[in-house]
C-alpha cells in the first residue's frame, strides 16, 4: 500500500521510534510544532478517524493508554496536547491514523 506511516511501520522509511508494541507505533515527527511532538499510529492502516467502527475501535482505545505512558516517559508532567487531524478541513495531510502529542511548552488555546 502507498501509505507513508504503513512504509513507517514496516520499517522501509526510518523513523525515531519512542514506542512500539504489537498494535501500535510511536515516533518524533518530522516538523516538530512543540518542544515534544510525537506521533502514535495504529499498526493497522485506518485512514482518519472517520474510519473507526465497532470492529477496529479496540486499537484506539490501546492508544489512548498508551499516550500517557508516553508522556510521563516524555516528562510532560506539566500537560500535553492530543491532537488528531480528520480530512481536508482539519489540514490532515498523511491519510493513516494518527495522534499527535504535542507538549514540552505552553500551547495556545486556538481551536482552528
Ligand atoms: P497531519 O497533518 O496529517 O495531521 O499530520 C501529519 C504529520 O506527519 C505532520 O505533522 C508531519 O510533519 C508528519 N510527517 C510527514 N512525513 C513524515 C515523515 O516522513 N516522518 C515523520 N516522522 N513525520 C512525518
Ligand atoms: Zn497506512
């Protein structure tokens, strides 16, 4: 599949990895927009979050306990942001999955 985090994961694109397990990928990305700017994608291709259903929804939970390990091992313990962009509007630019965490300074509270 012609897929960057899907050719992330299988390892064909290098990555600064800060977590992996069965399920899920952790790593930096790229183009930091914080101090700590990591990215968390589900191992299974899941275009945004408008493909959760039912079925897949298990993986995103296990994301979501996933995030604050990451983040107490980032030491944010002063907060962090989670953020997931969904389709044009929201400047989704890579249609696979994922979660930004976003931390490291003070963030502004704009919404868009
Ligand atoms: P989106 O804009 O879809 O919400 O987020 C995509 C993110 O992926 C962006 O923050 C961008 O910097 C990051 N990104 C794009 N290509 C790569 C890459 O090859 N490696 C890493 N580590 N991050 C990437
Ligand atoms: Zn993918």
């Amino acid at each position: 599949m012609n897929c960057l985090f899907c050719k992330i994961i299988a390892g064909e694109i290098p990555s600064t990895k800060v977590y992996e397990d069965e399920l899920v990928l952790a790593f930096r990305d790229i183009a930091p927009q914080a101090p700590t700017h990591i990215l968390v994608i589900p191992k299974t291709h899941i275009p945004s979050v408008d493909g959760i259903t039912a079925e897949n929804s298990a993986v995103v939970a296990h994301i979501f306990e996933v995030i604050p390990q990451i983040a107490a091992a980032e030491k944010l313990t002063n907060g962090y942001r989670v953020v997931s962009n969904c389709g044009a509007d929201a400047g989704q630019t890579v249609q696979h999955l994922h979660f930004h965490i976003l931390g490291g300074r003070e963030l502004t509270l704009q919404m868009a």
